[in-house]
C-alpha cells in the first residue's frame, strides 16, 4: 500500500437515502482517511459526478427518485465515469440482486446489515486495482 499525502487523499461519493446510515459511513470514511462527497438518490449523485470525480461511489439501490440500478446504468455508459469503482450497499438479499448489479459494472456488493470494516477494506482495493489496470 502506498503512503498517501493530502494532495493524493481517496475520495469517495456515497449515494444513499437513509440519512442515518449516511453519518455512519461519512463518520466511517473520514475516520478512515476520504474525503466524502454525499448523495441523497442517483438524481442528486450525477450533479455531484459534474464537479468531482470519486475514486470509490458507494450505492444504494432503493432511493426516489433515480435508483441504484438507474444511476450504475447511467454511469456505466458514460465515457468519463464508466471507469468509477462502484460498491453497491442494499438491503436486497438476494443471488439475482447481486447478479444483476456485478453485471450493470459494479464492483461489489454488500448486504445491509455490513461490518464496517470489511467495507473499507473493500474500498481500498477498488481503488488500488483501479490503479493497477
């Protein structure tokens, strides 16, 4: 891993509608080194993407608005933020739910409830194999 300094700081964009998980994981990032941007559904998040671009978006799927699906669609397909590392956080358990979301060109997916740990950890690599391709 390499040493990172102020100028080289990860970012990452979280996109979610439930405002407490949202402290959670701005709390969890900050502590862990990011700079957070934050989104409150897909609509919100692409006006985000037309300023900064993250290293890492974690993505809800279930939000008003524009969802998860909608937003990764989009974003997949745009040749500026296609290469984005997206770790879609859900509710939605199930096989079919993160088939569908590994095939629209997500990174990964977690299950709600998530151990904060392994989610950081899990940003860390897409970023760093982001770097490496």
């Amino acid at each position: 891993m390499s040493d990172m300094s102020d100028k080289e700081k990860r970012s990452v964009l979280l996109v979610d509608d439930d405002k407490h998980l949202m402290k959670l994981l701005t709390f969890l990032f900050v502590g862990n080194g990011f700079d957070v941007e934050s989104a409150g559904n897909g609509i919100e998040a692409l006006e985000v993407l037309k300023s900064k671009t993250p290293d890492v978006i974690i993505l809800d799927l279930m939000m008003p608005g524009m969802d998860g699906y909608e937003f990764l669609t989009r974003i997949k397909k745009d040749g500026l933020l296609r290469d984005i590392q997206v770790i879609v956080l859900s509710a939605l358990s199930s096989s079919t739910t993160k088939g569908k979301v590994l095939s629209l060109g997500a990174y990964d997916y977690f299950e709600k409830p998530f151990k904060s740990s392994v989610l950081v950890r899990k940003a860390i690599e897409a970023i760093e194999n982001k770097e490496t391709e």
